[in-house]
C-alpha cells in the first residue's frame, strides 16, 4: 500500500511538472478557498489560534508556488493546506 501511494505521488509530481503554470493556478485557487473558509469559519467561533493556523498553512502553500519550489514541496505543502484546513473546517463546526 505504501509503494502504491509512493508511486502515484511522484506520478503526480511528474504531471505538476508537465504542465506547472496551469496546475500552480488551479491549486492556489482551491487551497486559497478552503483556507478562506476555515478562517471564516474560525472568526464565527472567535478561535484566532484555528485563524492562526489556517492562514499559516494557506501562505506557506502559496509562497511555495509562487517561489516556485519543486514539485514535490508544492504537492506535499497543498495536501497538507487542504487537510488541514478541511479538520479545521469541521472543528469548528462541532
């Protein structure tokens, strides 16, 4: 399980390579989105350590893109955006 998983990330570290302009555009939007959304979500609750975290995650992934960091640090920093964001999503809804 842990070679398929390994194989289908540089898999697609080769594809972000391929086409890097069109994917870094598509993925800051996505994990800028969700990021914005676990902070909306963190104000309503008054959690600034939640904001805090969320808005971290969010700019260190888009400073990796913009900086223009390999693929791999790009995937790996937009996976954790993401998941980071969607638990800080639904802690804040509990």
């Amino acid at each position: 399980m842990g070679k398929l998983i390994l194989n289908s990330f540089k898999q697609q570290a080769l594809q972000f390579e391929e086409s890097r302009f069109a994917a870094m555009a598509i993925l800051i939007i996505f994990q800028s989105c969700m990021g914005s959304i676990a902070a909306m979500y963190s104000l309503m609750n008054h959690d600034y350590v939640s904001l805090s975290i969320s808005v971290i995650v969010t700019m260190a992934s888009n400073a990796a893109f913009i900086a223009l960091s390999p693929a791999k640090w790009c995937l790996g920093i937009v996976y954790t955006s993401v998941a980071t964001s969607i638990v800080l999503i639904i802690i804040n809804l509990i």
